[in-house]
C-alpha cells in the first residue's frame, strides 16, 4: 500500500499526530531514539526536515530513523537537497501562498530527476505559510509573505487552487515556533470548502492546543519545537491522546 493510502486510512477514523524531527539539531543516535519515542507514545508518524541544514546528516539520521520505526516517515523538506530514498515518501511541496517562483516550481524542478532516480513517493502538498504574529525561519527563508491570519476567504481560495491543480494535501503552517498557530476559524473554513487532507503545524504548544486545531477540521497534527524543548515521553503521549480523541 502507498504511503499516501496509509495516511487517507488513518485520517478516516479520527486525528493523527506527525512528530517532526529537524535532522539538524540531533545526532543518529538521538534522532533514532526520539523517533522510536515518538512511536511507542502514540505518534502515527514522523517527518524529517528543517528551515536549513548545517550539518551534513540529513541522510544518515533518516536512514536510522527509517530503520527504527514502523509508522511512516515522511520527507519534509525546507530546501530541496532533503531528497533521499531512506524514506516512505517526501512531501513535495509547493508554498502555494508564496508569489516567488523559486518556492512554487523551482526546488521542485531542481529534486525532481533526484526523485526519479530514487524512485520515491511524492505527495504533493500545496503548502501554505500563514502569518504568526513574528518573522519565522520559513517566512524569511522562503521569501515569501504569509497569508494574512484573518482572511479567511483568501485562504478558502488558494487551498481549492491547491486542490483544482491536483495537490493530495494541504499543509497549513504558521512556521516552526510561531507565537500564535493557524486560527480555528481559518481551519474550519478551509475544511468545510476543500476535500483535501489537511496538515496543520507551527506553535501547537499543548495537547489542549492541538486537539482544538484538530476539532476545527485538521487531520494531522504536528509538533516539532515543543518537543526539541520537552523531550519528554509523557508530553507525546499527553499530544497523542489528545489528538487521537477528535474522532471523525
Ligand atoms: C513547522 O509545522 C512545523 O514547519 C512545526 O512547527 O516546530 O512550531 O511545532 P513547531
């Protein structure tokens, strides 16, 4: 079965949680080991990427991470040189809120014959960078200026584009430590108008917090910053149980 199918099944049933680990920041050893932590507390899969990579081990702690856990583990790339086959699938994402080209084609015409030659799967994922209250990695990095937090019908409509140009999911993100995450209401109106599997990250600091994003209509949760701060395995039981109870 595809990863992609696996992901569809699992979101029928209830809301998932996405631990994401920044390759960046821990060595193999740690990356396996917070993985298989994730695991065995709940998690129902991981993404591996970041803003940047300073260290060159992008590849070894995916193939570790890979090789530690049964739940899928997804490439989220910050930059399109996270292309590596030690992974069930990479998120091809195209910052659908961006007007830079760079972000909506570029990277991804640059990883492409990368990703043929692995032959990996790619879920294509319109992307969409949602202002945060502050400047994040992903803001200035990408060069692209977030979608304002109260436009909630400009959202509707670039995640339908999202959808009408063939994407098979929609990340929303207000980046990786935003001070306020993607509003309930701005979920809720996406959800009632477009199919698609949604994706939410950025500044889900509680459980409480996260199972609210999921009741407004989100699939998947994602936390990453918290967790780099609170490595703590109750804390990831605490954000599984809490998302796992939004039931479909
Ligand atoms: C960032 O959505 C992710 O792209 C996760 O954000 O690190 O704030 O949890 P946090």
């Amino acid at each position: 079965m595809k990863t992609y199918e696996k992901l569809i099944a699992l979101k029928k049933e209830r809301a998932n949680y996405f631990c994401l680990i920044d390759p960046d920041k821990l060595d193999e050893i740690q990356a396996a080991e917070t993985a298989l932590k994730c695991e065995e507390n709940g998690a129902d899969g991981i993404l591996v990427g970041g803003s940047i990579m300073l260290k060159n081990n992008f590849e070894q702690n995916l193939k570790i991470i890979k090789e530690n856990v049964k739940i899928p583990v997804l490439i989220f790339p910050g930059i399109f040189n996270f292309v590596s086959p030690f992974a069930d699938a990479l998120l091809l994402l195209s910052v659908i809120t961006s007007r830079n080209p760079q972000m909506l084609i570029g990277e991804q015409v640059r990883a492409a014959p990368l990703i043929k030659h692995h032959n990996l799967e790619t879920i294509g994922t319109g992307y969409m960078l949602i202002e945060s209250g502050e400047t994040t990695s992903v803001h200035f990095m990408s060069g692209s200026m977030p979608l304002p937090r109260t436009k909630n019908d400009i959202a509707v409509a670039h995640a339908l584009a999202g959808q009408y140009l063939g994407m098979k999911i929609i990340y929303l993100d207000a980046g990786s430590g935003a001070k306020y995450p993607v509003p309930d209401e701005m979920i809720t109106a996406i959800r009632q108008n477009v199919d698609l599997p949604i994706i939410l990250g950025g500044g889900i600091n509680t459980p409480e917090i996260a199972a609210q994003k999921a009741k407004a209509g989100a699939d998947f949760i994602v936390t990453g910053n918290i967790l780099e701060k609170n490595n703590n395995p109750q804390l990831i039981r605490e954000f599984a149980d809490a998302i796992h109870s939004v039931k479909k």
